[in-house]
C-alpha cells in the first residue's frame, strides 16, 4: 500500500518537471521560417541611354544609346556609341544577354575586334553597374555604367525658333512616337504642328530611322518637318527632365532659308 501510495506523488513530479523543461516562448525555441518570396524580373523593354565613366585616365566620355528588346529573361537590342574613337557613331550594334532580379549582364557583338560587357542591376527605369571592353583599340578600359528608360514623349509640341538674326517664331502641335524600336534601334516620331511665319503656316514631321528623318535615340532627336515651302529640320536633346528639347534648326528648299536655335517642349500622354 505505502508503494501504491506513492505513485500520484511521482505522477506529479515527472509533469512538472516535464513542464519545467518544455521550451517557452523567447527562451531559444526556433520561430516557424516564412517561405522565401521572389523578385519579379524588371521590365526593361524601349529606349535607353547608358553613360559610361571609365576609370581609365584619358578615356573621352561615352554615351551607348538605342532600343531594347525582352523576352522572359532574356535581352536583346540595337543600340549606338557615341564618342568613342574606336566605334563610329552610325554604325548599329548588336546587344544580347539576360536580366533577372539579381545580377544583368549585357554584352555586344565584336565591333572593330571590340566587345563592350555590362554587369549590374536593372529596374524597369534604370541600370547601375561596371563596364569593361576587350579587344580593339580600347581594349582594357572599364569603368562604372549608368543607364535610364526615357518614357515616350508623344503628346503635345510647342517652342520657340530664333534665327541668325534674333528674328524667333512660335510652333505648336502634336506628336507621337513609335513603341516599337527600329532595327536600327530608333524610335520613330510623327505628327503635325502650325508655325506663325510668313514662310509657312503648316507642318508634318517625316518618320523615320536613325540618322534620317524623325526619331528619337536616347537622348537625341530629330524632327524633319515638311512645309509647303521648304523642310525645318530641327537636331537636338532631350533634357533628364523630359520636359524639353534644345538644339539647332534649319530651313531649307523654300524661299526663306535660314538656320538658328529652338528650344521646344514635348509633353506625354501620363503627364496629366
């Protein structure tokens, strides 16, 4: 009996004692781990400049303009480089490599023995990251790479010409600018506009391709605008802002030719 006593006294101890070392909350216990989550692959299709500053000294700056293309994650595209003295401006260069959420690389096609490589991040709107080139003429030079997406800048058109002779006049119109890259990698721009000089009233821009006619490449545009006396050809650059673009003028084929400066200021349709 004194041992069937004994046994709702050890009962108890053993549950407390299994209650003392039960883990608590805060004590060390391990907290259930939530699932990883994953990054959506950047949308990194349209027009994009990239401005490279090289570690070399020495190096003149460049600029690396033009279209991309995507799919999945893999990238594609036609762009231009702008002053190097190893690659001339006019001639198209090819662009392939991937882009995910994690780290983009991005390498040409050989250009005069020359191959231009990116290694960064892109967002939809920007790339940050490193540059090197291997082979040709500068083989060796690297430096860091900043790039950005420049939205459309279609809508409305209004600015001001002001020739040689400090004479201006007064444009206003609308424009539109393609969504799809040319093989040249170029945007195409078209539309019309109504100008207050006594040589013509009216206009409408030619599309085209880089370096003829109407387009856009990164930064730089050009609009050639077909009067019914004479062509305006207007070559300049688009602000980081986007809200304008200065650059020079021209007229030529009619009976007022002359040449000057403008500054004109674009809207797009997401300004509103």
């Amino acid at each position: 009996m004194k041992h069937l006593a004994a046994i709702p006294a050890l009962s108890a101890a053993i549950f407390v004692c299994g209650c003392a070392n039960a883990p608590r909350p805060g004590s060390g216990a391990l907290a259930p781990v939530p699932p990883a989550t994953s990054q959506a692959t950047p949308n990194i299709v349209g027009n994009w400049q990239f401005n490279l500053v090289s570690t070399t000294p020495g190096a003149p700056a460049v600029t690396i303009a033009g279209g991309l293309r995507q799919s999945g994650t893999v990238l594609s595209g036609a762009l231009h480089v702008d002053g190097s003295k190893c690659v001339d401006r006019l001639t198209t260069v090819g662009f392939t490599g991937t882009v995910s959420a994690g780290a983009t690389s991005l390498i040409s096609a050989a250009v005069n023995g020359q191959v231009i490589a990116f290694t960064g991040n892109f967002t939809d709107t920007t790339f940050i990251g490193t540059y090197r080139i291997k082979g040709g003429c500068a083989d060796g030079e690297a430096g860091k790479v900043v790039g950005g997406n420049i939205p459309y800048i279609g809508n409305t058109l209004a600015g001001t010409f002001t020739n040689s002779a400090n004479k201006t006049f007064d444009v206003a119109g609308d424009i539109a600018q393609s969504g799809s890259a040319s093989a040249a990698g170029s945007f195409e721009i078209s539309g019309t506009a109504i100008f207050d000089m006594a040589c013509f009233k009216a206009g409408t821009l030619k599309p085209g391709a880089f370096p003829f006619d109407s387009f856009i490449l990164g930064r730089s545009v050009n609009l050639k605008f077909e009067t019914g006396n004479g062509t305006l050809t207007f070559q300049g650059t688009l602000s980081q802002d986007r809200s304008e673009m200065s650059g020079n003028y021209s007229v030529s084929g009619g009976s007022c030719d002359e040449s000057g400066t403008a500054v004109l200021y674009v809207s797009s349709p997401w300004d509103y």
